[in-house]
C-alpha cells in the first residue's frame, strides 16, 4: 500500500500512522521512499499536534463525562474504553514527537 503524501484529521488515526513513518523518515534525515513528498512533512508535524491536541481534549471529555456519574452503566463503559484508547494513541504519538515539540504541546 503506497503511503500518504497528506493527511486530514477526518482521516483517522490509521492514515495518521501511515504517514508518520514517512515523516519520522524525513525528521531523522533518512533516505525518503518518497522523496517528491518532503515538502509536505512539516505539514504532518502541524497535523500531528493537531491530532494529539483533539486526542488530549477527547480524553478530557472522556474522562469528566464517566467522572460526573451521569451516564447509564453502558456509556460510562464506553467512555472508558474510548478514553483508554485515546490515552494509548496519544502516547504513541508523543512517541513520534522531537522533546523540543513535546515541551511546546505542554
């Protein structure tokens, strides 16, 4: 599967991933699969933030929402599946993340 040359926050977290192993190409100075597409991976790092951002909100909603104990058992379950999955994507990306990028979010 040829890999993205651009991403989109409604494109999910899979399309996410597949061009992070682009850009973390380019980030680390390594011959590029796709070269004609280096202009594009500073973008990718702005999408990143952006997805690690509405991941941390996500979360944060999450969170309140199965704290307050408003919701029906179901839901509650629900929000914490969702916010364990977000907490597990955001920490994968943060993995994906410079430490001088990583202090910036913070």
């Amino acid at each position: 599967m040829e890999r993205l040359s651009f991403i989109s926050w409604q494109d999910g977290p899979f399309a996410l991933e597949l061009f992070a192993v682009d850009a973390i190409d380019y980030l680390q100075g390594k011959r590029l699969e796709y070269p004609e597409r280096a202009e594009f991976y500073g973008a990718a790092i702005v999408k990143l933030r952006t997805t690690i951002r509405k991941e941390i909100e996500f979360a944060a909603d999450a969170q309140a929402v199965a704290n307050k104990g408003k919701t029906k058992r179901k839901d509650a379950e629900r929000y914490q599946t969702s916010f364990q999955a977000a907490v597990k994507r955001l920490k994968e990306d943060l993995m994906l993340l410079s430490q001088a990028e990583k202090e910036e979010l913070l």
